[in-house]
C-alpha cells in the first residue's frame, strides 16, 4: 500500500525492546545513522514513518525530537515508553497517555516559579489532542482486543496484568530514576494529578512546542516507582511493554492509514 501523504510519523523509543518489533514490521527500511544515533525511515501499515531510539533522559530525548524534525521531515511525533505509577489509581501494565507534561527536575527559582522552563512562561506543555486521542483509542483497542492472546498467561500472572487500564493526564519527567515512595509522594503532592513519572516525555513536548510540530506520549507503568522499581525491568519491558508499543502502534497507524468511523 502507498504511504498516506498526511502524515509522516516520527515514533521515539527509549529502550531497544520497545522499538525492535517495529521496526522489522516496517516495509522499504533504511537506516541512516546521525548524531551516534540509528533513525530507520519506512513504511509502517501504510504510513510513511522514522523509527529511533532516543536513549535515556531528557537531553537525549530533545536532540532526538528535533533530528527527527529538522533532518527527517516527520509531520507528527509519537513517543512510547515505560513509567513509573505517579498515583495509587495507576497500576503496573496500565497505560497512560499524556495529556499534559512537566519538567520535575526543572527549577530556576527564584527568578522563575518552580518547574516554569524559562522563558517560555509554560509549566505544564500541552500534548497534541488529536492525535493523543487517537493514540488512547488505539491502546484501548489493543487492551480489550489484542492483550488477551498478545501476552503470555504466564507473564500476566507475574505482572498482574488484569483489568488493565487505560489513563489520559499529567507526565513528569526528570533526569531521574524514581526510585522512593517518599520521592514519588512528593512528586504527585506538587503536581496534582500526576499519573507517571519517566525520563523523556516532557523534553519531547518543550522541543514539540518550540517547533510547532503535534505529538503525543503514550507510557506503559512498569514499577511504582518505589523502592522495587528496578526489580524485573527489563523482563517488564521485553514481555510486557514492547507488545502494548507494538500493537498500539500498528493500530495507529492503521487508522492514520484509513480511518473508520465504528469506535
Ligand atoms: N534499568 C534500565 C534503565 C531504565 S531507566 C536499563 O538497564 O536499561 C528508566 C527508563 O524507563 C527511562 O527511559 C524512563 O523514561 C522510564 N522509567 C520507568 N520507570 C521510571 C521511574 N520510576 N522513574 C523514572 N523513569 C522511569
């Protein structure tokens, strides 16, 4: 199928596992290597797309965000991920999607309010609605279609992977692993609402705003971000997380490609 014109769609990973069965799904690729980093330009069902990892933290996140902008065209951005739960609501293999997200870690006080990236007068950086809804759309498609047979009963037993839930709100990211129940309390106490907490979402959104370019940041909870929030991470993300990435972007994309109107 020819790619859609409307949309060249710039999808960020963090980790490896997240991005692998992407990137083999994708028809015509070619990769190209800048900035020590491997951005793979394809078509992915029907959608012209640039798959890359971006690595971990903010800084790596934003240079990433304005490769894929400036040198790689892509019209829209889509970043998936692990988090961890910012709020008791928020359980491990539920997904969130953000609506909002803040910098943490940022803090010129007092010459700026906490958390206020400089200049640009904005705490909170507003995801793209659009395209968060039809990304929300295409997870919640895969949780009450896919999840069933997509991950191992087993592994569902482990996580505790039933009910999994579906959640549109605030992201904070940080240059920080969250690791405390003291430290994530705290987090949730200044931002209220707070339903994840990672490493990269809001540097995607400063460099998205600053570029005017719509995205959207769909994060799988893979600890609580407590004490035991290293414990299995990675076993997490290769059986857990880079299904929910893989499906909820194959569902995406179907629906950029050729959209219905029947959910
Ligand atoms: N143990 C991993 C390191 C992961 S760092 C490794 O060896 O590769 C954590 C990554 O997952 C970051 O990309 C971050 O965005 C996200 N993340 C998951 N849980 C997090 C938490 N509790 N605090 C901050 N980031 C978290």
């Amino acid at each position: 199928m020819a790619a859609s014109s409307m949309y060249r769609l710039g999808i960020i990973s963090a980790l490896q596992e997240e991005q692998q069965g992407l990137v083999e799904a994708m028809q015509g690729a070619a990769t190209h290597i800048h900035g020590r980093r491997d951005y793979t330009t394809g078509t992915l069902w029907g959608i012209d797309a640039v798959c890359v990892l971006s690595r971990i933290g903010k800084v790596a996140a934003a240079m990433t965000a304005t490769l894929l902008v400036e040198k790689f065209g892509v019209s829209h951005l889509v970043f998936t991920g692990v988090a961890g739960s910012g709020g008791p609501g928020v359980r491990v293999g539920d997904i969130v999607v953000a609506d909002y997200l803040v910098q943490h870690d940022m803090d010129a006080s007092p010459l700026f309010p906490p958390c206020e990236v400089p200049l640009t007068g904005m705490v909170y950086f507003a995801a793209d609605t659009d395209l968060s809804t039809r990304l929300a759309q295409a997870v919640a498609y895969f949780v009450a279609l896919q999840l069933p047979s997509a991950i191992d009963d087993g592994e569902k037993k482990l996580f505790g992977l039933h009910d999994v839930k579906v959640h549109r709100g605030l992201v904070a990211s940080g240059d920080q692993f969250i690791h405390s129940a003291e430290r994530i309390a705290g987090l949730a106490h200044a931002h209220p609402g707070l339903l994840a907490v990672e490493m990269e979402g809001a540097a995607v959104a400063q460099v998205c705003f600053e570029l005017n370019v719509p995205f959207a940041v769909m994060r799988t909870i893979s600890d609580n971000a407590n004490e035991k929030a290293a414990t299995d991470f990675l076993h997490f993300v290769q059986a857990v997380a880079a299904q929910y990435a893989f499906y909820s972007i194959k569902r995406l994309c179907e629906q950029l490609a050729a959209p219905v109107n029947d959910d």
